[in-house]
C-alpha cells in the first residue's frame, strides 16, 4: 500500500510519500498553504500518488504525553481522514525536524534551498519512523 506522511505546520506542511512493499520514503514537496488550500493540496498529492492511507506526524512532548499541539494536530488528521475516505495513522515526530537538518547538512544545497525541503524531508522520516513501527524498515 502507498502512504502519504504529513509534517504539519503552521506556515509549511511537508509531504512525503512511500510505500510498505519497498519501504522506502521520498520527499514530495513542501506545502505553504492553510485552511482549505492546504487540504486541496493534500487532496491533490494523495491522488496523484495513488495513496491508500495517510500518516500524520504527532508532535508529542519529550516525555512522550500529547499536548495542545498534539490534540490539534490528531482533529486535522481526523477531518482529513473523513474529507479523503482514507484511513489516518499518526506517527511520533519527535527529534524529525533534527533528522532532516542532518540529512541536508552535506547535501551542498544553500540555506534557503535547504529550508523549502527541510519539512518534506521531515515527513519523509515519519513515514520511516512509521513504517519501522510495523517492522517495515526502509
């Protein structure tokens, strides 16, 4: 099955997509949108990606308990879910963002270059986060 992982934010939504056969994730682009534009981009990449489920990052706290932002987070992940008639799973995405800045680090890109990809490289490593969860590490 293919996934759609979302790191949401509050200027930039990162995606990423893969797929539990290959186990691999790849970065798909950094949304900079709100409200319903960032729901019809959304729409948008699941159908293009043929996705059959998506992942949401939870921004949980350090010691693992889920906050404001976390509870926001999973009534976005619920009437996304309803709005494509996909099944949502969540993610923790705790220490992500460090993982994509190391990921870039060496990539020889600038900085600007570096922040429009670092939310969908974000995403890209919560879908691998979700996957070795379920044993499908990649």
């Amino acid at each position: 099955m293919r996934y759609l992982a979302i790191d949401l934010g509050d200027v930039r939504t990162g995606l990423a997509v893969g797929d539990d056969e290959t186990r691999l994730a790849t970065p798909a682009g950094v949304v900079e949108a709100s409200g319903d534009r960032l729901v019809e981009a959304i729409e948008r990449t699941a159908a293009d990606h043929g996705v059959g489920a998506v992942v949401v990052g939870l921004p949980l706290n350090m010691d693992g308990t889920e906050g404001p932002r976390a509870r926001a987070t999973r009534a976005f992940g619920g009437a996304l879910g309803a709005r494509l008639g996909l099944p949502v799973h969540y993610a923790d995405e705790r220490l992500t963002s460090a993982e994509a800045g190391w990921r870039l680090a060496g990539s020889g890109l600038t900085r600007g270059q570096k922040k429009n990809r670092r939310d969908a490289v974000a995403a890209a490593a919560i879908l691998r986060s979700f996957f070795a969860s379920r044993g499908e590490t990649g």
